[in-house]
C-alpha cells in the first residue's frame, strides 16, 4: 500500500511557545504531515508531556526549555533543529502572552513584559531561523499575529500593539528576505477555545463575556486551536510556495465586518 507523504515530511521545523493552545495544536498537526520537529516552550513540565506524547505517536521530536526574550534562549532553540536535523526549513513563532488591559490600568511593566516576549521574542526567533535557513537557501516563517495586529479591540493597550509588531514583522521581512527564499507570512487569530478562554466559564461574569465574544464572530462562534494549525500548516508548507508577505486572518469573519 502507498503512504502518501504528508505537507511537511521531512521538514525540519521548530514551534515556539508549543506546549499549549496553538501551538500544541500545531505541533500535533506537524507531527501527522511527517515534520521532524523542535518545540519550545517555558513551561517545562508540559513541554515534557507534550514530547513524550508526540513520541508515542512515532514523532521525531526535540524539546527545549527558553525563554525566546533571551537571546542565548532563542539561539538555542534554533541551533536544536540545526544540529539534530542539519538546519531549519520552518519556524513558526507563536510565544506569547496575552494580558488584558485599557491604558488607565496598564502599568509601564505590563507594557514591557508583552514587548519582551511578543515583540522583542519574535524578532529574536525570526532573526536566528533566517540566519540558519540562508545557509539552505530556503526557508518558512510563520508568525502569529491576531485580529488585534490589524484592527483596534478594547481592552489590548498592551497585547494589541505587540500583535502588530507581528504583523509588520512580517511583512518587512518578507520583502527583505524573497530573494533568498525564504517566505515570511502571519496568521491572525480570532478569539481561539485556548486554556484562558476554557477557564472563562468558571469565572465572574465569564459566561457572559464568552457569549458576546461567540457573537462579534459572523460565523456564530469562536475558533478551535486545530483550526489555526490547519492554515499555519498550509503556509509552512510547499502548497503555499508563491504566498509571502501575507497576515492571513483565520477568524470566523470577525475582520470581514
């Protein structure tokens, strides 16, 4: 019988921020479509769990403890794929922290953490993967920007400004880096069924907020983490070839309005 090969068989990709949410959700996907795969993560004990399980599963599967803020901590991640797989073919940057807040409540260390993280950690990650993909030639970037980095939302004085660094990340570095092949896009998440929107039922006034959020959604309802991973997937892959500079909105219509 013939097995077909899935989208990234053979590709050497890294996910950051992978043991929860999407970015567990992408790295479960990965896995299936045949990448060998670095992840990382802060979070030691459930990047442990999340290795141990894609392992189960047959994976090829490298995990790295980090803080991608830290510039040794981001090398270190890309130099695993490099020297457990002899270079990088995908990043997908997706480490961050999402803190709610309007400006008369935000404090100047709530703006700088997100920055340290979302901002200052992507543009690390970005910066060593595409130092490792132009010893290849080639290369995928997949940043994870939100509808909050291309459209204004209450409450995101902190988060949502750090979002649109991702986007404008990608797009800068697509037009610098196409001539070198390597690819650069973003996708921009609506509200997403992650462990904080899971917990939102069990909290104050949650129920409520959950059920007006489901509704700013035309398609009726917020999004499942698996579905980011299908377009994140898609843009990592070869089927996505001629597809650069894009923030591809996979949002139930949310931006559509």
């Amino acid at each position: 019988m013939n097995v077909r090969p899935g989208r990234l068989d053979g590709k050497a990709c890294l996910i950051t921020g992978g043991a929860r949410g999407i970015g567990e959700a992408t790295a479960r996907r990965f896995v299936r479509e045949g990448a060998r795969l670095v992840v990382s993560d802060i979070d030691a004990e459930a990047l442990a769990e999340l290795g141990k399980a894609l392992e189960a599963e047959g994976g090829d599967i490298r995990t790295v403890v980090g803080d991608v803020s830290r510039p040794g901590d981001a090398r270190r991640m890309v130099a695993a794929a490099v020297d457990a797989y002899g270079g990088l073919d995908v990043l997908v940057a997706n480490a961050g922290v999402i803190p709610l807040h309007e400006i008369t409540e935000a404090t100047a260390d709530d703006w700088d953490r997100v920055m340290s993280v979302d901002g200052r950690g992507m543009f690390l990650t970005c910066k060593y993967a595409i130092e490792a993909m132009l010893v290849g030639g080639r290369g995928a970037l997949v940043l994870l920007s939100s509808i909050s980095g291309l459209a204004g939302q209450r409450g995101q004085s902190t988060y949502g400004p750090a979002k649109f660094v991702a986007s404008g990340l990608t797009m800068h570095l697509a037009v610098e880096w196409a001539d070198r092949g390597i690819r650069v896009n973003a996708v921009a998440p609506g509200t997403v069924r992650t462990d904080r929107v899971r917990r939102l039922p069990d909290e104050p006034g949650g129920p409520e907020y959950l059920a007006a959020i489901e509704r700013r959604h035309p398609l009726g309802r917020i999004g499942e983490p698996e579905e980011v991973a299908a377009a994140i997937c898609f843009l990592a892959s070869d089927e996505a070839s001629f597809i650069t500079g894009t923030v591809l909105p996979v949002d139930g219509g949310y931006l559509a309005q």
